[in-house]
C-alpha cells in the first residue's frame, strides 16, 4: 500500500516537475527577449564617441604640448585602438605609437617642439562593449590665431578591428545566462520545492488525509 501512494506521489512530483521546468524555460525565453528588446538604443548600438581631449578640438595653444590625451564614452578595446597625428596638408606625422592609458582613454605621444601651425588627430577605436569601431579627427593649432588654417582631412585607414557577429553572440550569451538563472529560480520556487514537500510527506499522512 505504501509503495503504491509513494510511487503515485513520485509521479505527481514528475508532472509538477516537468510542468515546471517548461514554464522556467519558457520564462527565461521570454525574459531574454524582453531585456534585448529594452535595451536602450546607445546601448544595443553602442559605439565609444569622443568624450573630450587635451588639447581640446580646435584650440589655439601658445606651445607644442608633449601629449594629446583623449577620452571616450565608454571603455575601449586597446589592441582595436589607435591614434595618428597629421598636419595641416593631410601629411602623417610619426610619433610613437598611442597608448591606452585607463579603460577610455588613449594618449599619443608628441614630437617636441612641432613648428607653428594646424594639425589634426586622427583617432579610431573599437568599442569593449560591443566591438564597434569609431573614427574622429581633433583639430588644434600651435601658435597664435593667425597660425590657424582649414587642415585637409586624413584619409580613413582601415584597422583590423573583431567581428561584430562576435560581439552579438557574446551579448546574447550574458542574456541566456541571466536568463536561465531567472528560470530556475522560478522552476525552484514553483515547482521543484513544493513537490519536494510532498515527497517529504509521510505516506501514511497521505492515506489519513483520503480516508
């Protein structure tokens, strides 16, 4: 008689069990496609824009400054990033090869003591959020206002930069994470310890409660 109420107790915790395991994974679907859906349009089509940068766009500085610094928007990828200098004819200059100096920032490097004139930045990165690139010029001018003329824009170079489809796919896999972890929450709260509470029950308990 026990066996048979335990084995129909067993069965009755099954179905609880694998209705509740469906409505979690459903759940957690749902969720996933709910927390995409919200994401806020900057951020599921993030890209680091220029914040700001010393020497500012278009200053006028007295000196040739020994370092350009520039921040970005969001944190930066730094084997994906880099900065250039040109001058005013679209010329590169060489210099030593940018740094990433913290999460969103590059600082370049200057030739000491350039000559009295309009150069230009040119800076490109791509995004740590999700691998999108960006590129933008800073231009600043060494001397007076008089020294200042319209530079010719750098060509872009292209720069081996991730695969976005990467970059989608490591989205996706942090919203199935947090969904799954929703799912089995609920699949714990509906469904696994409830039928673990009737299994915990005494069959005889259960006989008693039918008669």
């Amino acid at each position: 008689m026990f066996t048979r109420i335990a084995n129909v107790q067993m069965c009755r915790w099954c179905v609880k069990c694998g209705r509740g395991w469906r409505a979690s994974a459903a759940l957690g679907l749902l969720l996933a496609v709910v927390l995409f859906a919200l994401q806020p349009a900057g951020q599921a089509q993030a890209h680091a824009f220029l914040e700001r940068s010393d020497p500012a766009a278009n200053a006028v500085l007295p000196t040739s400054p020994s370092s350009a610094r520039i921040w970005f928007t969001e944190p930066i990828e730094p084997d994906f990033s880099e900065a250039s200098l040109f001058d005013s004819a679209g010329n590169r200059i060489p210099t030593t090869p940018a740094q990433a100096t913290a999460r969103n920032q590059l600082t370049l490097p200057l030739p000491a003591n350039l000559p009295n004139g309009t150069y230009t930045i040119q800076w490109r990165n791509v995004s740590a959020a999700d691998g999108h690139p960006q590129v933008g010029y800073i231009p600043f001018t060494i001397g007076t206002q008089s020294d200042v003329v319209t530079p010719i824009v750098p060509e872009i170079t292209t720069f081996n930069a991730p695969p976005t489809w990467l970059s989608a796919i490591a989205r996706w896999l942090g919203l199935l994470g947090a969904a799954v972890t929703v799912g089995g929450l609920v699949s714990w709260l509906w469904a696994l310890r409830p039928a673990m509470r009737v299994l915990a029950d005494d069959p005889a308990d259960a006989v008693r409660d039918r008669t």
